[in-house]
C-alpha cells in the first residue's frame, strides 16, 4: 500500500514541501493529497487528519506520521539515500536540518514563502542579515566540503529537501546569499520536482488572506506570476 502525503497550498506551504519533495526526489512513491488553507485558521479541520490540526501529514496505513521532521525520520528508517551514506556527511546534514526546523526564526517570519512573486523589502533588518549571513555560511560550507552539487555531495537528500523552501525565498525575495551559494540554489530550482511544485503553485487561483497580508507588510510585489 503506498503512503498518503497530506500536504497544503504549493505557493505558501514551505513546511508541505520538504517531505514532498524528499519522496519525490527519492521516487518514494505516494498518493498527494491536498488539503488547502480555506481559511485564515485550518486547526479545526486539519485535525481531522492530523494530530496537530497542521501540514504536512504522512498516512502510512493506520499509522499517521506528522510533522515534516517526523515524517523525514520515518522515512529514513525505511528507505534508502534519505540521509548521505557518508559519516561525515550524514552527521553535517542531519545538524543542519535540526538547525533549519528550529532556527532561521527571522528569515521565516519576513520573508514567507510565496512561490510565485518577487518582492522588493522595504529593508532588511539585522536579524534577517544574520539569517542570511548564516545560510551562506552553511551552504558553502557543505559544498565545499562534499563537493556538491548538492549540500551533502552528489545525491540529493533530505538536507536539501529541507533546505529548499529557502531557495524559493531567495529569489522571491532578492536575498543575496553569494555566488557559491546561489550556485546551489539554481540547482535546486531546476530540480524537475521542484519545477513540478512551482508549475503548481503557479496554476493555484486560490489566494489565502493571511498570507497574502504578511506579504504585503514587509515589502512590495513588483512581480506576480500566478495564476489570476
């Protein structure tokens, strides 16, 4: 029986796209089902299907496996090429997904994901450049230790699967996370599920007023591609 990936709206949910596109990626097959944020709060009826009333949601027969973090690590019990095979590999990305699903606190809060626009900020604020300055910092490192193309090496993993909400951020936002950075975020955006996902997000005629407020509140859309 293959798994049930519950996922929400492919412009806004950067949390629904990491395992996502891990499953993707890995060509772990699933059924996408998607549930999409109908209203400013969805707890009520996304309890139905997750104990926290939130995306993402794994569905593994009568099992329910929740957040993307836990449904990267149950994965990873049960599926090869989750995590690089390498040790010293393996332990830089299983550090740096546990720092992307606890930090980078500034980052989340100013420059939401939203697939399908640019955004000039009205500014940057330091914790933001902090934000910035550090996943430069994490980024080439990783490439310059397993020398890429991806964060851990050759193979793509869930250290990029995690990692790739920010690489829509960078561009919708203009962020400058320097040339060998960026090399790495190019890869990403070409990778054909991430293309699949923007295709998709780009399609959705749906506009959730939340999200679209948040937007709007730390800087200008100069460019919207989305579907009207």
């Amino acid at each position: 029986m293959a798994y049930t990936l519950i996922t929400a709206n492919r412009n806004y949910s950067s949390w629904s796209l990491r395992p996502w596109l891990l499953m993707k990626g890995l060509g772990i097959d699933f059924v996408d089902r998607i549930e999409p944020f109908a209203a400013p709060v969805n707890y009520s009826a996304f309890r139905s299907f997750s104990p926290t009333g939130q995306v993402p949601a794994l569905i593994d027969g009568d099992r329910t496996v929740w957040d993307s973090l836990g449904i990267l690590l149950y994965l990873a019990d049960r599926h090869a090429g989750v995590w690089p095979a390498d040790a010293d590999a393996r332990a830089f990305a299983q550090c740096a997904v546990a720092e992307m699903h606890s930090g980078f606190s500034a980052l989340r809060s100013t420059c939401t994901m939203n697939v399908g626009v640019r955004v000039e900020l009205n500014l940057i604020e330091p914790a933001l450049n902090k934000d910035i300055a550090r996943l430069r910092e994490l980024w080439e490192q990783g490439l310059a230790r397993f020398g890429g193309p991806y964060l851990a090496g050759a193979d793509f993993s869930a250290l990029d699967a995690f990692y790739a909400p920010v690489a829509f951020r960078v561009r919708s936002y203009g962020l400058d996370v320097g040339p060998i950075a960026r090399g790495w975020v190019e890869t990403m955006l070409a990778h054909p599920a991430m293309r699949e996902w923007e295709q998709a997000a780009l399609a959705e005629t749906w506009r959730e007023e939340g999200h679209e407020a948040e937007l709007t509140a730390v800087g200008r859309v100069v460019e919207d591609y989305r579907a009207a």
